[in-house]
C-alpha cells in the first residue's frame, strides 16, 4: 500500500494548456539532464584512454618489464564498457530530444488551432447577431421567424461541418470547432 500523498505532492488536475507547457519544461529539463550524463560518460571513457596510456608507458619506461598486459586489458574492459554506456546515453539523448520536438510541435499547433478555433467562434458570434438584427428588422410573424432561424441553424450547421474539415485536412482539432 502507498502511503497517502499530501496536497502539495498529489498531482493536480492543470488542464490542456498547462499540461503542454509543463510536459515541454519537463521535456527540456530532461534533455539538459540526458545531455549533461552524456558528457560525464564521455569524460569516463576519456579517463580510462588515459589510464591505457599511462599504463602502457609505465611499463616500456621500466627496461625489460612487461607493459601490464592485465592491467591494460581491465583498463580496456573497463573503457569499453564506458563507451558502451555512452552509446546508450546518447541513444536517450537522441529519444528525449525527439519527444521534445514531438511535444513543441504539438503546443505551437495547440495554440494555432485554439486561436483559429476562438476567431472562427467569434466570427460566427458576430454573423449570428447580424442575422438576428436582420430578421428582427424584416418584421417577421413567429411562424415566418421559427422557419428562418430554422434555416439559419441548418446553413451553420453546413458552415460548421465545412471548417471542421478544413480543420482536419490542416491538423486542427475538429471537436473544438463543433463546441
């Protein structure tokens, strides 16, 4: 069983555009964390070429003795694996990276598409109040009235399915077109 969290360590419920920054911030953090460890795995595996090398010229220096065939293979051994985990950190480096470009692609198009969506919103907002004033001003019996808004519903219902699919064909989202 889990201990129970507190308020400040539960996770909180950001909503859609604070959930995409912070995963973005993470996502950086991650990559500087990654790339940091790859720098420190490549100063290993240069610590141990340099081990090698002092190695084996400790032993040519001293006539007649042998080079440390042991020590040099361990130090070997040891800097293959350190390249090894090089190989691997950059492996994540080139991942995380990957996922931080995936996650600004996907704000920036969030954003695109949220203000496309409010403009169209608003322009619709807009034409709906023209229209309105226009039938108020017709002098419209109630019968006359209910079948032209009636109309006007069905005709932006049509515009409605029109800027979702241009939405889709863009990549924008369709639902918060239809909301």
């Amino acid at each position: 069983m889990q201990p129970s969290r507190t308020a400040a360590t539960r996770p909180q419920d950001p909503g859609p555009w604070a959930a995409i920054l912070a995963e973005v911030r993470r996502s950086a953090e991650r990559v500087a964390w990654v790339d940091d460890r790859v720098k420190r795995e490549q100063e290993r595996e240069l610590e141990y070429e340099g081990k090698i090398a002092l190695a084996v010229e400790a032993g040519a220096a001293v006539e007649g003795r042998d080079p440390g065939e042991a020590e040099v293979l361990a130090l070997e051994a040891e800097r293959r694996r350190a390249a090894e985990e090089v190989r691997k950190w950059l492996r994540e480096s080139r991942d995380e990276r990957k996922h931080l470009g995936t996650v600004s692609v996907n704000a920036i198009r969030a954003g695109l598409a949220e203000r496309y969506v409010q403009s169209v919103r608003e322009e619709g907002t807009l034409v709906a109040r023209v229209l309105a004033r226009a039938l108020d001003a017709a002098g419209l019996d109630e019968d006359q009235r209910t079948r032209a808004f009636a109309e006007l519903r069905e005709g932006l219902g049509e515009v409605t399915r029109e800027l979702a699919s241009r939405a889709s064909a863009s990549g924008l989202p369709q639902k918060s077109l239809e909301s």
